[in-house]
C-alpha cells in the first residue's frame, strides 16, 4: 500500500513558479492588444498634376518656368515647392493629396505672372496655361477705359471713384477746390 507524502517545499516552488508564469504570460498578450506609443498613420492618396505652360500667342511651350504650387489649408499657405518647366513646357508633382486646394503660380521672364487656386478633386489632374506678354504698366495718372481689365488689376466698387462716381468734394485724397 501507498502511503500518501504531504506536498514538499519543493512541489510547492514549483506550483508558484508555475502560477507566476502563466500570469506573466497571461500578462504579456494583454499588452499586445493595447496600442503603446505612436500610432501609424498612413499618407492620404495623392494626385499627379501635370501643368503644361505655353505662349497665348503661338502655343509654343515655354520652357524653364518657374512652377510654385501652394497647397492651401484652410485658406493658409502651408509652404511652397517650385519646379521648373522642361524644354516641352511641362511640369508633374504628385505629391499633393486628393482633396485639397493647391495655388499655382507661374513665373516666366518675358511674360506677366499667372496664379490661379486649383481644388484637387480627382487622382489625377490635367492643367494648361497660356501665358501673355506683358502689359503697360498701369498708371493712375491716365485716363482708362473702364470697360476692359488693366493688367490683372481687380476694380472694386467700394473704392471711392473707381465704380464710375466722381468723388465727393469731402474727399480727404482730394483737397477742396475753391472758386
């Protein structure tokens, strides 16, 4: 016959060492599912904008444009990456996400300045500019059609004597003519 043994030190380290290792590791894959430190978050799907730059009076392409594109975020620049026009007259960047609004500017010598805001709502985008000689300098001391735009300038009609009223004669730019 067997005679029953009370449990040891021995068997009793052992059974702790056994608890505390199944804690651990109970432990361990409780750690795995919390998410510690940064979270990866992958880049937005970008566009390819190619812009291709040509003369208004031959189309021919203009080459070595300065092409700075803006992105804009609500309605802030948020920097400025220039590229220049190869001998086709054409640029690509697609690094701008889909969605956004991108303020391209064109600089070219020989040919006035050209900026326009371009919202990016497609993979890919597709944009051409003619660019015009320059025009006369712009002087206020002459008299204007105001029929037709000078040189770029927007008129307003909350200026005074730019909507077509002569200015009042309590005009502090103008002083009081006398009699």
């Amino acid at each position: 016959m067997k005679q029953d043994v009370p449990p040891t030190k021995s068997t009793s380290a052992r059974l702790a060492v056994f608890v505390f290792a199944v804690c651990l590791s109970a432990q361990l894959l409780a750690q795995d599912t919390e998410h510690r430190g940064r979270k990866y978050k992958p880049p937005p799907p970008t566009a390819k904008i190619t812009v291709t730059v040509v003369k208004a009076t031959n189309g021919k392409p203009v080459e070595n444009a300065a092409v700075v594109f803006h992105p804009m975020k609500d309605g802030k620049d948020e920097g400025g990456l220039e590229l220049k026009t190869n001998e086709d007259g054409r640029v690509s960047i697609d690094v701008i996400p889909v969605g956004d609004t991108v303020r391209l500017q064109i600089v070219a010598h020989g040919f006035q300045t050209y900026g326009e805001d371009y919202e990016i709502a497609t993979d890919s985008k597709d944009i051409t500019v003619k660019l015009k000689p320059p025009d006369r300098q712009y002087s206020i001391y002459e008299k204007h059609d105001s029929s037709k735009e000078q040189g770029g300038a927007e008129s307003s009609d909350d200026r005074p004597g730019q909507s077509g009223q002569k200015p009042s004669s309590s005009d502090p730019a103008k002083p009081p003519q006398s009699n």
